[in-house]
C-alpha cells in the first residue's frame, strides 16, 4: 500500500474499540485516514441508543456487510468479536482488503488460522494482527528470533470485568476479597474459554513461542479497578519483567482504553511516509 494515498477504512463492531477508532479518525487524529462504512448489527438501533455519537456518522453506519464492501475501502478493523471475525474475514481477504483483527483469540484454532493466511497469500491483501493492549510487543517479537526459555502472562481485572464471562463458573466473584487466581494453562486454552478477554494472551503467544508454550494465569482483584498485565519473558537476548497498569474502558470494562489507540496508532503509519517502532 502506498503510504502517501489517503487510507479508506471501514470498521466492523461500533463498541468500545471500534466507537473509539472511528472518532479518533472523523477528527483527524488517525493520520491520513478517512472513514468510508461502519458496520453494527442493528442500525435502526444504534442510532436511537447512540443519537448523540453517532449523528455525524449517520451516513457511514450500516447492518449490511455488502454495503461495506461497495465503499471500497483499503482497510476493514475487526472489532466485533471473534464470530463476526470468523463469519466475515476470509470475504474481506478474498477481495484483497486488508484486515486490521482485534479479535485475536480466534487464531488459536489453527484450521482457521491457516484458513486466513492462505486467503490473504492467495489475494495479496495483508491480516494485521492488532497488539491491542499487549505492552512491549515489538521487543519481545524480535528477541523471540533467538532462543526463549520462558514466556508468561498474568491477567489481573477488576472483579466486574470478569462479570459474563466464565469466570462466574469457577469462582464466586462476588464472594471474593483478595486478588483470586481462577485459571491457569496455555494460552490456547485461555484465549478458547474467555474469547472476549485473552486477546494479548494469544497475541503474545503467536508473536513469540506459540500458544502451547505460552502460560497465562487469570485473576479477578476485587478492590482496585486497574487491568494490571505482567509478563515475564527471558530469552537468550535478554530479559523482560513488566507491569502494566491499565484503565478499564468507560464503555466495556473487559477491554482496556488503550485498545482503540493502538488502533489508531497503527492506522497512522499505515498511512503515514515513516513508521515509528515498526
Ligand atoms: N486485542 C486486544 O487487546 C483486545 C481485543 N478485544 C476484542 O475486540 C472485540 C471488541 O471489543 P469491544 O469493542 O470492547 O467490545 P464491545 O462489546 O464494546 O463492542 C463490540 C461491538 O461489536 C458489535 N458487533 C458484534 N457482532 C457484530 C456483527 N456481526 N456485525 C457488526 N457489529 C457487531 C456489537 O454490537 C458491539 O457494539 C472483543 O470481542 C474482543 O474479541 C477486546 C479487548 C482487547
Ligand atoms: O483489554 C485488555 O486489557 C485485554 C483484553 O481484554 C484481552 O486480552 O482480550
């Protein structure tokens, strides 16, 4: 793609991240981006619930996939969720559009996975796996072209962020009064069984050591209101032990807030004359 042309993004999901994404753009703030569709489920309904947000977009939104793909646009962000990501990823690779994914959990079947990147070898277009909200990413990728001994990953959310998912069936989340530990195991397993909240478990698996190897524990705090994510990594090149303290978004408290500016971060240097840290 050529960094100098305006960037055609359409975005699947208008929640959390993609609401986000999309007005960061409208106002500019994602380099030399325009916005050409922005698919929900129910336009009908998103614009009643959404009439202040989405007034400006009134002519973007549409519940018809087959509307995006006639604005054309270079780009389409997943950000609805794994069964969107499943039911309309290989079309839009098919067509030779690129495919910015959130949900990166569903990469942990590797049928589909394999499935995808055959689509996009097959078209040209490119599947741009999101960090989203994985810290330290592009090191640790890098250092993973050397010998790695340990990769980890430690999930801790706030007790309501944890609310709808499985968690509720291994422990009693309202009952807790400490930092509890509710799973541990691959982050195959983990991404399978909480799809909505182990996307940086997976992305961080892919990027290095794969998902058999990576080891991810969950953890439901239910007094601070932070997403701390820790990782340990120690690799042949060197070590890395980090904390990152995340604020929950106002919108969904099972996603961080930096998710949707990692989206934008990216949609800049996908349109911009120089990367920063590629
Ligand atoms: N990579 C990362 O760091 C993270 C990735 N995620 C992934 O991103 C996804 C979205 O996250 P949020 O924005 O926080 O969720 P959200 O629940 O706030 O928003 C998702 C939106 O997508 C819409 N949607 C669902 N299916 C759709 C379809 N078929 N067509 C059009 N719209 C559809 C929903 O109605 C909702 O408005 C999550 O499901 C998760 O898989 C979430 C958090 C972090
Ligand atoms: O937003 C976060 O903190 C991470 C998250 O939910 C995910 O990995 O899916």
């Amino acid at each position: 793609m050529k960094s100098q042309t305006r960037l055609k993004v359409g975005i699947i999901g208008l929640g959390a991240i993609g609401g986000h994404v999309a007005n960061c753009i409208e106002k500019g703030e994602a380099g030399n981006a325009e916005l050409v569709a922005l698919v929900c489920r129910n336009k009908e309904k998103y614009l009643t619930i959404n009439k202040d947000q989405s007034s400006h977009f009134k002519s973007l939104i549409t519940d018809d996939i087959e509307a995006l793909f006639n604005a054309k646009p270079d780009i389409v962000i997943e950000a609805a969720g794994q069964e969107s990501l499943n039911q309309y990823g290989i079309t839009i690779l098919e067509k030779g559009i690129d495919l910015l994914v959130s949900s990166i959990g569903l990469f942990t079947n590797d049928d589909i996975l394999d499935a995808f990147t055959q689509t996009a070898e097959q078209s040209g277009a490119q599947m741009l796996l999101s960090a989203g909200a994985l810290p330290a990413l592009d090191w640790m990728s890098a250092s993973s072209l050397s010998k790695v001994k340990k990769v980890f990953i430690t999930q801790e959310k706030p007790v309501i962020s944890w609310k709808g998912t499985h968690a509720e069936k291994l422990i009693d989340l309202d009952a807790i009064t400490e930092p509890t530990c509710f799973f541990e195991g691959t982050a195959r397993e983990a991404a399978n069984i909480f799809p909505k909240s182990s996307n940086i478990s997976a992305m961080l698996a892919l990027a290095t050591v794969g998902l058999d190897k990576t080891k991810v524990r969950l953890v439901a705090d239910p007094i601070s209101l932070i997403m701390n994510t820790l990782i340990e990594f120690d690799s042949e090149v060197g070590q890395l032990q980090l904390n990152c303290q995340g604020i929950p978004s106002p919108e969904n408290p099972s996603t961080s807030t930096g998710v949707p500016l990692s989206i934008v971060k990216s949609i800049r240097n996908l349109s911009s004359p120089i990367h920063y840290g590629i």
